[in-house]
C-alpha cells in the first residue's frame, strides 16, 4: 500500500525530471544548422564566398581563420568577444599574451560581415561567421568537413585576463594542455584531434625559439634548419611554417612530423613524448581518415562551448564594436 505523502512524492519527482528533460531538450535546439533556413537562407553560401576569396588571396588565412574561432571559445564561450575592440567598457582580448601581434584574419571577418549585412542586416552573428568561416577554410584546404551549428549570439564583453589563463600556450608540457582543455570540456583526444590543425598555417620565432635551442626531444636537423631563420636574439616575428612538407594542405602530416621529433613548438611536441597521448598521435598518424573525422566532432563540440543564445547577448552591427 502506498501512502498519500510517497505519492506526492512520487509526482514531485517526475515533474522534476520532466523539466530537467524539458530544459535538456530546449538547451540541445538552441544551436542548430538550420537556424538561418528562413530569416537568412544565404548566409552561409555568403560565408562561403567570402571565406575562400581571403583564402585564395592568401592560403594562410585558412590557419588563422580557424585559430580565431579556436582562441574565441576558449574564453567567455564562443561569443565573438575576440573581435571586439578597446572601447571605454571593453579591455580587447587582442591585446592578451597569446593573441597580441599574432591573431589575425579580423579584416576578413570584418569584410564578411559587411556582404552578410547586405543580404541579411542585423540577423547574422559574429560568433556564427567564425564558426562557419573555421568550416569552410578546412574544406578550402581539403581538410575535415562538418556539419556547422549555428544560433549563437555576440557577448558584448570581453575578458583579457581569461584569455591569459584559459589559452592554451606554445610553451606548454603535456599536463598543462590537458587541465587547459577538460576546462572546456574537451577530452584528452579531442585535445589531440583539434591539435592537428597545425598541419597548416606559421608560428613567430618567438614561440619556438626556446624549442629548437634548448629542449632535447629535437631532431638535430630540424632544429638546425630552424635555427637559420630564428636567430637566438633576434627576429621574434620571422615567420615558419608549422608543417615544412605540406604547409598549405591540411593532412595528417603533422603526427609523422611529432613521431619524428620535429613538432615544432613546445606545445606540439608535448603530444609525443612518452607520455598519454602518444597512442593517440601514432594513431592519426597511420589513419588520416580517424584523425578527420575526430577533428569534425571536436570542432563541433568546441563550438558548443557557453554560446550566447535566445535574448543573451546582441547581433553586433559591426564585429568589432558592440552596439
């Protein structure tokens, strides 16, 4: 027999577990890939054009794009705060530690903006072009493709001092990357995954010199072939690219490089040195095919991080500027 007061009991929790799955439900349709179907159905074909003129005019913009929509999520969630300006209210985050004087790719974002708003003003996200731009500029390069969530919206906040503790650094040892990105959320191999991005794109001299003249894990050569372009005091922005075999072409050359102790930033080589994730690196360096279709979930799942959705936040007029 059953008393009045388990039955009540017994009707609380259900209503608590209806309205955690309600909540679950409405939190999971918040971003979604058909989210500009009828108030914008050319966004992203606009995105699209966009993204592979700037790539086309420079095949190093593809890197850069994808590592605005990366040092994006990171902090505040994927919101767009990395766009926004110094304003009276506003700190930039461009001007942290790991973004100053290195990310880049804000004219191209600015400039897709600018066609989005001619077809659709004021319905378009900055958050959302970085998540579509970092889609279409793997495909550019014949990297990993995805199907893009969208409906984020753009904080109207920027956060300096968390981007210099939440960011990953070049300087990094295993332990570091790992705490860096379970803050996020990320797995382990979702860290590794997201890592191959550096199959593309180039680092300053700066963020590897400590590399190439003091760490031992080092194929001597490379780190000879290096040290010509990036003297020990001089030349902190000379330019190398992350990959030397196909710097242009995202592969999965950047784990044989790892295997072959030529990973080029501390950081990366961090990833194959005998620690946890070395089965993960051999891996992907056997299978391309694993490593694409790990890297398209993680950028998926990155792109899940803390967005600004419903009435949170704004639809910025200009990316770098609130409204």
């Amino acid at each position: 027999m059953v008393s009045k007061g388990s039955n009540n009991h017994v009707a609380c929790v259900a209503r608590i577990m209806l309205w955690m799955m309600m909540f679950t439900v409405n939190t999971d349709a918040q971003l979604t890939s058909t989210f500009y179907d009828k108030s914008c159905p050319t966004a992203l074909s606009t995105i699209r054009s966009s993204v592979r003129t700037a790539i086309a005019k420079e095949l190093r913009m593809a890197a850069s794009l994808i590592r605005l929509h990366f040092h994006d999520c990171f902090v505040q969630g994927c919101d767009a705060s990395i766009l926004l300006d110094d304003a009276p209210s506003i700190t930039s985050e461009k001007n942290a530690f790991q973004n100053a004087g290195s990310v880049r790719g804000f004219e191209v974002v600015d400039n897709i903006k600018t066609a989005v708003e001619k077809v659709c003003p004021g319905v378009v996200s900055c958050a959302d072009i970085l998540a579509a731009a970092s889609l279409y500029s793997s495909e550019y390069v014949n990297g990993p493709t995805w199907t893009v969530k969208l409906g984020r919206r753009d904080s109207t906040t920027a956060n300096k001092d968390l981007v210099e503790t939440d960011l990953p650094i070049a300087f990094n040892d295993l332990d570091a990357l790992i705490s860096s990105f379970a803050k996020q959320g990320l797995s382990v191999r979702d860290m590794v995954a997201l890592s191959g991005a550096h199959t593309i794109g180039q680092a300053q001299c700066a963020t590897f010199r400590g590399r190439i003249y003091s760490d031992t894990n080092i194929d001597a050569g490379f780190a000879s072939t290096r040290k010509r372009a990036c003297p020990v005091s001089d030349g902190n922005t000379k330019l190398a690219p992350l990959d030397l075999v196909t710097p242009n072409s995202f592969d999965n050359n950047y784990y044989k490089n790892l295997i072959q102790k030529k990973g080029l930033l501390h950081s990366d080589q961090a990833l194959f040195n005998g620690g946890s994730t070395d089965d993960i690196v051999t891996s992907y360096s056997k299978d391309k095919a694993t490593f694409y279709s790990d890297f398209a979930a993680a950028m998926v799942k990155m792109g899940d991080i803390s967005p600004l959705t419903g009435s949170s936040g704004q639809i910025r007029k200009i990316c770098s500027a609130v409204n």
